[in-house]
C-alpha cells in the first residue's frame, strides 16, 4: 500500500467495492456489537477521520506536516467555546468548527507552499506550538492548564441525548467519519484528485501542462484542515472537555505512526492505521503501561525491514 500510484489508478478505481460495503456495515454496528467499548468505538473513529485528514496532504499531495494538531485542536476549542457561549447544538457547532477551520487553513495555506520539506515541517510545528501558548495563555476563555470544562452539549437532532456509556457518542462519531469518507473518496478519485497525484509526483511537470498548483494545494490544505478540525470538534463534543493536549506534539507524532503503519496515499491507510494503533496502545498499555512505546517502535522497526506491501500482499487487491 504505498504512495506510488498513477493517475489511471485513481481514476479506475472509483467504483465502490464489495469489501468496501462490508466496511460500512460493520462500522455501522461497531457501536452496538462493541457496547460496552462504545468511548474507544468512538475514539478510533475520530483518530482515524484526524489520520485520513492529514494523508490527505501527505499521501495524496506530497505537503508534510508535523503539526497538523493545531487544526485538530482549533476545531476542538472552537466547537467546546461554541457550545458553552453560543449554541450547544450538536451539528451547528460541527459545521461552525468546520468552517473556523477550513478558515484557518487558508491562512496557513500559504507557509506551507514556499520553501523545502524542511521548512514545511518547522512552520507547521510553529502554528501548532502556537496554538497550544495562545489555549495556555488565555485561561480565562480557554480554561489554560486545567483545560475547557463544562462543554455541556444538547440533544442530537433534538432527540438524542449522549448518555454517560458513550453509545450516543460513538454513533455519532460514526455516522459523521462515513459521511467525509464518502465525500473524500469521491474528491481523491476525481480529476481533482489526480491533478493533486500528478503535482505530488513531479511538481515541474504538472506546472508545464498547465495545471495551477498553487491554487489546488491551497484548497486542498483548507479541506484537509477542515476535516482535522471537524475531528477534533467531534472529541470536544463528546467528552464534553478539551485540553491542551489537542494541541501537542505527541499527538501529530501519533497520527504520523498511524499513516506509518497503514500506509500513505491510501485513503484507509489512515484508517487502518489508527485502528491498529489505538488496539496496541489500549491493550499494552494495561499489560505494560511505562514499555507500551517499545512495541510500538518494534512494530515500525519491522514494517520498515520487511515491508509493508510484503506484510500485506494478501490484501494488495483491496486497494481503492
């Protein structure tokens, strides 16, 4: 499952397939077939919309980034302060920590197009440190250390309450990633999609048959960090709490080993990724909660010796 796909192969493959169905209904009935681990139903979903947010720059358009948290945790503040002060709608303040976002991204949209690698990955790490100082300093809005409390959210459509088990939450969560999938998925298999494949492949070239570059990473950035920022507006939403954590290194670090493990420009690497990676932490942390890391590294230390597409050769043909 790696990057080096071709323009036809985005193009050919945009047909849903059988695999692809059985996915949807089984993460449909993750809420209520993994009751009584509705909160980590949840918690993969949303890290898994936050790793397939940041493949959607990486994999799919060649602009890395190690702080992609600021977008994460922009949304997460943003929808939080939007249910404490204006509106505890749960899918008014989703769509206005979407648009803050998408926002945000277009101001930083244009740091991330000059320069090396390199320097993409300094002024990225920069706004998200950036972030987290402004969430630190402005303690009387942002709750500072002890974090924002209090993000009391409303009923669902009216109806639903989010009960203490989570369930309520991790349907929602749920329902909302499958709902961007789609949408991503049609978006990474349009032509749009392959000009992005094209300018990440040789930038020079796709300049030369005319395609402004610019202009699509630009609005490719804004949707990567709008959806960055509609995950992290989900974790604000049902836990009813954001902290600085939403802001920190570690957790662009975390999404970087998630698209390590399932692959880049792949748009259920990211998925699969984080899926893993949320399963190992929760199951070795309780087993070995200071050594958890060290089977995390031992297991990147193995994809990168034998290979992932060795590793996952059985399932090569379910690439998309």
């Amino acid at each position: 499952m790696s990057s080096a796909w071709t323009v036809s192969d985005v193009l050919s493959h945009h047909k849903m397939k059988w695999w692809e169905y059985a996915g949807v209904l089984l993460a449909l009935s993750c809420p209520w077939l993994f009751s009584s681990h509705a909160m980590m139903v949840n918690e993969i979903a949303i890290t898994a919309l936050f790793a397939v947010a940041l493949d959607l720059i990486l994999g799919f358009s060649g602009i890395v980034s190690l702080g992609h948290a600021a977008f994460f945790g922009w949304g997460a503040y943003s929808a939080g302060l939007f249910a404490k002060h204006i509106n505890n709608d749960p899918l008014v303040g989703l769509l206005f920590s979407v648009v803050s976002s998408g926002l945000l991204g277009l101001l930083c949209s244009f740091t991330v197009l000059r320069g090396s690698d390199l320097t993409r990955l300094m002024v990225t790490l920069g706004v998200s440190l950036i972030g987290f100082e402004l969430a630190n300093r402005l303690s009387d809005l942002t709750g500072g250390a002890d974090g924002l409390q209090g993000v009391l959210m409303g009923p669902l459509l009216g109806t639903y309450e989010f009960d203490l088990s989570g369930q309520v939450a991790s349907i929602y969560s749920v329902f909302v990633v499958l709902l961007v999938m789609v949408f991503l998925r049609r978006l990474v298999h349009s032509p749009f999609g392959a000009s992005l494949m094209a300018i990440r492949d040789n930038r020079l070239r796709a300049m030369a048959i005319g395609l402004s570059v610019s202009k699509r990473l630009i609005v490719v950035y804004c949707i990567s960090a709008a959806v960055a920022g509609l995950a992290g507006a989900l974790l604000a939403q049902t836990t009813g709490f954001a902290s600085l954590d939403v802001f920190s290194f570690e957790r662009s670090a975390d999404v970087m080993l998630m698209l390590v493990i399932g692959g880049v420009g792949w748009l259920y690497g990211g998925v699969i990724g984080a899926i893993v990676f949320k399963l190992i932490q929760d199951q070795l942390s309780s087993l070995t909660p200071q050594y958890w890391m060290f089977w995390i590294g031992l297991l990147l230390v193995v994809l990168v010796l034998v290979g992932r597409d060795r590793l996952l050769s059985p399932f090569k043909g379910l690439q998309s």
